[in-house]
C-alpha cells in the first residue's frame, strides 16, 4: 500500500513485476496526438517515467498503481516482459 489510514489521502495499491524486456509489437508503440496515430519504432520502449530508451533484453520494470476505491487493473506486465 502506498498511501494507508490516517494520511487524508485515498489509499493507493501498487504491483511491481520485474523482468526482461520483450521485443515491442507494433500495437504497442502506436500513440495518439489530436486523434491521429502514429507509429512509433519496435526496436525499443520508453520508459513512462522519464522516457529513457528500454531496448528488448534489457532488464525492466513493470509497475502499477491504483486508488482502493478502483478495482485492481488486469494484470498486463507479461505483454511486456519475459
């Protein structure tokens, strides 16, 4: 738990899954400005955080947050890492 009783915030819950780094797939690195696609390259992912490079083989981390008053999100770390 991030946040817990008495802090007078929403509790938050967290996964963290560490890994490697799978090959991207091309439904992964599509992002959208204004509505419009674009592809972006399979040959690494960006980090979320900061936007470092993550190249395929690369040891990663997968890490997931959400409020107690929200259902936990559907595992999806595999999709990523090995």
């Amino acid at each position: 738990m991030v946040y817990g009783p008495g802090t007078g915030r929403t509790a938050e819950y967290e996964r963290v899954v560490y890994g490697t780094a799978r090959q991207p797939q091309f439904h992964q690195r599509v992002v959208r400005v204004n509505e419009e696609p674009f592809q972006l390259n399979t040959t690494e992912y960006n980090c979320d955080r900061c936007d470092v490079s993550i190249t395929p083989g690369e040891a990663a981390v997968a890490w997931t947050v959400w409020r107690a008053d929200r259902s936990e999100p559907a595992p999806w770390e595999h999709e990523y890492l090995l």
